[in-house]
RNA sequence: GCGCGAUUAGCUCAGUGGUAGAGCGACCCCUUGACGUGGGGUAGGCCGGGGGUUCAAUCCCCUCAUCGCGCACCA
C-alpha cells in the first residue's frame, strides 16, 4: 500500500497534537448535545476546578488526565457524556498572592488600594491565570465540554450561592454569634479548622503560681494569655484538689487584677502537667469550651494584631511574643516560676499566610452542623455527610479513605464561613439600623448596607456539583446529569471539599452529587520529594508535552499509579513513552507496507483474534472498575512485546511466503492494530487519533466516537 | 494519643489463597528493510521480623519493627 509520507518520519507529537485537538473541538464531540446516535445513559464528570492563582501543576495533568480517560472511554461505550470544565477563584489564596505581588512591587498594601482598585487588580489577575490554565488543560487533551464552562465566581454561581445561604439561614443553619475563631493576624481574617497547618516547633514550658497564696501551680507555654485567665480547672476526681474546688480568689498577676475560680471538669487531664489548667477562655478553644460549661467570664486580652489589649505600660500593646518573655521574667522576679522546660509543641499556622493563629473571639458566620433539619427527617447536617458512605450510595476508591473520613466527621465544629476578605462572594447580608435582611438581592429602600465580608471558597466550591448544572433553575442539564457519576479528585481535599459537596448537595437538592469518589494520590519527582518552588524540583506539564508530548505524559502518569498512592515522576519515565508513541507510529508503518486496502474489508476470526478478545475483556473490566493503572500498561505490554515483538517478526516471513495463510495473517494484522488503536485511545488520544485518520477506513468517524471493541452491555452490565 | 497506609528485583512500583511480575538500570549477543526511540538473551527476590488460620500464605488474621500520611491535641 502507499504509504503516507507523515509515517516515513519520526512521530512529531509537538505539531501533531495542537492539530488534533482543533480538530476534536471543531467536531462538537466534546459536547454531549452534538454525539451521534440515540444514547439514553448520561456519564457525567464534573471537573474540580483549578485555582485561578496561577499555573497548573503535576497533580492538575495528573486529574485531566485521569477524568479524561474515564470520558473518552464512556463516550466511546455510548454514553452521553459530560466533563464540565471550570476555574475556581479561590478566595484567600487568590487574594493573599495578589496582595503579595502589589506589596512586593508598589510597596503597597490592600488598604492604600481601597477595596474597588484591590478587587480590580485581583480579578486582572483571576482573568489571566484562567486564560493561562484553560490553554494548559487543552495541551493535555482534555475532552470536556467549554460550552459550559463555569467559575466558582461568576454571576449564575453567584446566585446559587445567595440562594442557599438565604436557605440555610431560614432553616436556622446558618446564624451569626459570638464565637471563639481562628484569628490570622497576617491576612486579618478568621480560617476554618481545615485551612491551619500545624508546624512542630520547640517552645518553653512555664510552670508556676499566680501569687505566693494561690494553692495551685499550673503549666503553660503561653503565660502572657494568663492575664485573661477565669479559673483553674482540676479532674473532678483529683484528690490533690479536690479540697480548693469552688474557691475563688482575687490576684493581681504582672499587673493585672485577675480573678480566679477553681473549678472541676472532666476535660483536665490528671496525668498532664500538674494536672490543674488555667482557664483563658477568650484564648483557646479548649477553654472557651470549658467556659461555656460553667459560665464563665471571657475577657479578651489579646487584640487581632496579636497584640496585648490589657496591663500597664509593661504590657498594653507589646506584641504576644514580647508580652511572653515580659510575664516570664516577672515570674521569675517574684519567685513565682517552679519550673522551665524545653517542650515540642505543634503550632496552628494559616495555610496561605503563613500567620501563627490567635485563637480571638468574634462576631461571625457559622453553619451548625448539628441542628436537626426539619425537611429532612431531623437529620443534621453532620448525619448528611456521613449517611451516603455509610449505606454505600457513595463509594470512595480505594475504599480505605472512607475511615479517615468518618473521624474527621466525628471531629466536626461548627464551620465559620465568614472571611475578612475582599475577594469572594459578599455574604448576602444588608443592615440598616437594628434590622437585618437575609435574600437574594439587596432590599428596596436606601440605607441598606451589605455585610462586609465574603464566604468561604469552599462554601461555593461545596455547590459545584449542581451550581454548574444551572441550580437554583430547574434545568434539563439538573435533570439529566446530576447525580454525577465520578468524582475524581486529590486525597488531600477529600475534607475540604467532597465533604461540603456531600452536605450542601444533600440539603438542597436531597440527592447525592455524586456516585464515586476516585482519589488520587500526590505526584512526587523521581526521588519521591513533593515537587515545590523552593526546591525547584517541579515537572512542568507543559514543558512535558513539549518535549516528548502529552500522550506520553499521560502514560506517565497513569500506568501504574494504583488510586490514592503517591506516584513518582521522572522525565525518563516520560521518555520511555514517547518512544512508545513513536513505536506505534512504526507499527503502523509496517502494517500499512505489508496490506492492502482490502484487508480492511475482510472480517476474521482465529486464535489470535481470540486472544486479543481475552485481553480486551479483561481491559475492559478494569475500565469499568477504575484500574485504570492496570488497564494502561496491559495495552502499552500487549502493543509492544505481544503484537510488535511477536506477531510482527513472525509476521514477515508468512507474508513472505504468500498465500492464503499470507492474507489471513494481514487481516489478523489489521483487525487486532485497529482496535488496539482504540483501547489505547483514552490513554493516547492524540497519536490514536493522527493514526486513526491515515489508516484506509471507509465511512470512517472520528477515533474519539469509536465504538469500544468489547460490548460489555452484554456480560457486565455496571 | 487516635486512625490510615506502606514494607516485593539495584531503583521506581504493580499484583494474586496454588511453583513470583513490569518499567528503568546492569551484563552478553544481534549494525536482519517498521522502528537503534530497535531486537534476542542473562543475572538478580527466604514478597520487613515473629506467630496463627489453611492441604497450601507474599496475599487472610494477630503481633512487633521501620517509614510515610491524616486527625486531635498537653493547657
């Protein structure tokens, strides 16, 4: 057969792939509305969006390319399928790195900004970084639909969000108190539990009496907060103390007159310290909860820029740090210090400033998680994210993650959504005088005045599995696609985010968002070290396409990356499949040399058809169980060292010899290249594809609308 | 402290209740018209230790050790 001359060079992934992928755009196949034939089951991926903070990353390629492989392989088994795209405006990281960037080189901060020129600036940077990591997730090959494509920010997700809070709120969920939070005194906003990151750190640990006539020592490592102590708790079945229970005393502690009750409560541990515990109620969480137990007072002492708000001259306005060496010397002055030790302590750190907490009471938004919910059989919202794992409606792969998720269920508090920050959707909130107004819209009338902060990202992310369908309106898209099927998303926000997902999905729509949970684990350079900036040890995804191209970084990703382990990456790795790609390139040269058209015409059936059918299904049902890692190199093995390796060498000499046997052996030929050009074509879709588009096919469609050569509808239905 | 995972060839990792697998690397051979980005071959593993269940365990159970991770935190 002539050959085409694109087969006589080497395979050139860099100018093939862009080409291919113009192609699948302009055929609409990216979107489910324009698949031919009558399919009647959706298969729907909504895609996490990315953060718009910047570029993507390794674990990013690693996410398109795994959904990608689950979409082509539905779309290709009839299903009518959906992977929605979308960027996520992500509110605090976006915000803390403009910020950065502006501080940097203006020497400026927010507030010489004003909020208008601040979010001006901030969403220049959100538009960019969008426009950047939607041309990055085509370089992977993603076959998602950008007909509807969405962002956690704009105007439908907007409503979304004013509609569910509006919700929440009437069904008393949502409320506004007085509460201890985690104060960052870098970015000047509350953080939820999840977004503090604990450092292991070296601190002193003070142990010593308020006064000469106060009966009890106490340890801490935080003696400047003792100004603001209430009482000294002791394990009501301690009997060292259980004599000084109920007394109260009047101190004056480094200047400040303190008064101290001693108080009995099962959350002292005996064993820990002297086993007495200076309450601080306004302080740490822990006493706050103490607090409230036995109503005490919550003075504050420390102000939001970590600062002492009480004392003399000695301490009023010293920064925590300062105030601590400040308390410690005067322990010691009086005689007051029993003892002094080095101790390992794990600090609470804000993950995008890097600010050490302050635990601070404040006036916030709160989201009770658990309050019975009337409209749902008095469920809470707790018993909402923890019921569909436990009766198995949704599945997590591997199904180990699922304990990790309960405990951190158990663990839950109440989630302050409120944050101090400028870039994000407003709380939906307007105030005049005495009177609040809860809606979707500012009320009529002047005067009104919208609550100054913004929700939480994840508070919008939580809605993304149906704001993105086009809820609050009933929609044909709602109808048909939701509940997704997969989730496909990192380990490391399976709190953050599948969780809120789960709760916010459950309450407002009464249904689950999703099916399953796929999670995959980090992507580490090759000598397993997390790939950062400052180590400089980053792979980027596109640098990768260029150089060997995507296919092959795909490949990379994928074979042998079991779900929820960490994988390793190397760019030898990565070579090994470009060399792949090339090989099939020649594969295909060397059937095209030895057949004719006609072969691709005549059916066939013999042990080796036979055989390739057993690998087929046995793909096949690694397919439909998300072994993904398993199915890829069965493929990539079976191409190179059972087809190429075996059939072809022998191969040469049948054909040499002529004959009946020498046709039958190139139909064989043909038959099994071109379906191995599909099975490998959610895993490879660019080169399967380019080879597709040579190969003598009459009537011949696209690759990506290919039949799928096994019909598993038959023996598994899934 | 509680929980989860890992421990298999030199390296990176799959995998299965029935005499151990891949990729890369090493060594030897092949300069044969699809491909040297190639082909053929060789070496190399008491599948972390100990115990148990079983006719049979790398796999299931218990336990220990080491490493990693998550959560909670001790004030």
């Amino acid at each position: 057969m002539e050959i085409n001359e694109k087969l006589l060079k080497p395979y050139d992934p860099t100018n093939t792939e862009k080409r291919i992928y113009e192609l699948w755009e302009k055929s609409g196949f990216f979107n489910p509305d324009n698949l031919p034939d009558e399919r009647k089951d959706a298969f729907t991926i909504i895609m996490p969006p990315p953060n718009v903070t910047g570029v993507l990353h390794m674990g990013h390629a690693l996410m398109i390319t795994l959904e990608d492989i689950m979409i082509r392989y539905k779309r290709m088994s009839g299903f009518k399928t959906l992977w929605l795209p979308g960027t996520d405006h992500a509110a605090i990281a976006t915000q803390s790195k403009v910020e950065k960037e502006i501080q940097k080189k203006e020497g400026l901060s927010r507030h010489d900004l004003g909020r208008e020129e601040m979010l001006s600036r901030v969403r220049t940077f959100a538009q960019e970084s969008h426009d950047t990591i939607v041309s990055q997730v085509k370089i992977m090959g993603a076959s998602c639909d950008w007909s509807r494509e969405a962002f956690t920010l704009d105007e439908k997700r907007n409503l979304a969000v004013n509609t569910i809070f509006k919700k929440m709120y009437d069904d008393g969920l949502i409320y506004r108190g007085n509460r201890i939070v985690n104060w960052d005194p870098k970015g000047q906003t509350t953080i939820s539990d999840d977004e503090i990151v604990y450092q292991e750190r070296m601190s002193k640990m003070y142990t010593f009496k308020y006064s000469k006539d106060f009966p009890i020592a106490i340890s801490t490592t935080r003696p400047e907060t003792k100004v603001g102590d209430v009482a000294v708790a002791v394990h009501p079945e301690d009997i060292r103390y259980k004599e000084f229970v109920g007394k109260e005393y009047d101190l004056e502690f480094c200047g400040v007159p303190i008064h101290i009750k001693i108080i009995a409560d099962s959350a002292v541990e005996k064993d820990f310290g002297t086993g007495a515990l200076g309450v601080t109620p306004a302080h740490s969480m822990t006493d706050w909860e103490i607090a409230d137990r036995h109503n005490l007072l919550r003075p504050q002492v420390i102000n939001e820029y970590a600062k002492m708000s009480v004392g003399g001259e000695n301490l009023l306005g010293k920064k925590v740090t300062e105030a601590r060496e400040i308390v410690a010397a005067w322990l010691r002055e009086q005689n007051l210090l029993e003892k002094e030790e080095d101790v390992k302590q794990n600090i609470g750190t804000a993950e995008r400033t890097g600010g050490i907490i302050e635990p601070l009471p404040k006036l916030q938004w709160f989201i009770d998680v658990n309050k019975p919910i009337p409209e749902r059989e008095n469920k809470t919202l707790k018993d909402l994210m923890r019921e569909p794992f436990e009766n198995s409606e949704i599945q997590i792969i591997p199904d180990y993650f699922s304990k990790t998720y309960f405990h951190w269920i158990e663990n839950l508090r109440d989630w302050c959504i409120s944050r101090q920050i400028w870039y994000g959707h407003r709380i939906p909130v307007w105030y005049k005088n005495e009177e609040i107004f809860v809606g979707i819209e500012k009320p009529d009338g002047d005067d009104w005045k919208q609550d100054e902060d913004t929700l939480d990202t994840w508070f919008s992310s939580g809605l993304w599995s149906f704001s993105t369908l086009g809820w609050p309106e009933k929609t044909k898209d709602l109808e048909t696609y939701h509940p997704t099927d997969v989730l496909e998303t990192g380990y490391e926000i399976l709190f953050f985010w599948v969780a809120r997902m789960v709760l916010m999905t459950k309450y407002a729509l009464n249904e689950i968002p999703f099916k399953k949970v796929f999670l995959h684990g980090t992507v580490r350079d090759g000598q397993g070290r997390k790939m950062s900036k400052s180590l400089g040890n980053g792979i980027d995804p596109l640098d990768i396409a260029e150089k060997f191209g995507a296919d092959a970084g795909r490949m990379a990703l994928v074979v042998g990356t079991a779900p929820g382990t960490d994988s390793k990456v190397s760019e030898d790795k990565i070579k090994g499949y470009k060399n792949f790609a090339n090989k099939i390139w020649n594969i295909t040269r060397f059937v095209l040399d030895n057949v004719s058209e006609d072969n691709f015409e005549n059916e066939v059936e013999n042990e080796l058809t036979k055989e390739f059918k057993k690998i087929i299904e046995d793909i096949t049902a690694d397919m439909e169980n998300y072994r993904f890692h398993l199915a890829s190199e069965k493929i990539y093995h079976f191409i190179w060292h059972r087809f190429a390796d075996e059939l072809i060498e022998e191969s040469k000499e049948i054909i040499k010899a002529g004959g009946e046997k020498a046709e039958e052996r190139k139909n064989t030929l043909v038959s099994i290249w071109k379906d191995c050009l599909k099975v490998l074509h959610p895993f490879m879709p660019f080169v399967t594809e380019e080879i597709w588009s040579i190969l003598p096919i009459k009537d011949r469609n696209l690759l990506i609308i290919e039949k799928w050569p096994f019909d598993h509808a038959q023996d598994k239905p899934q």
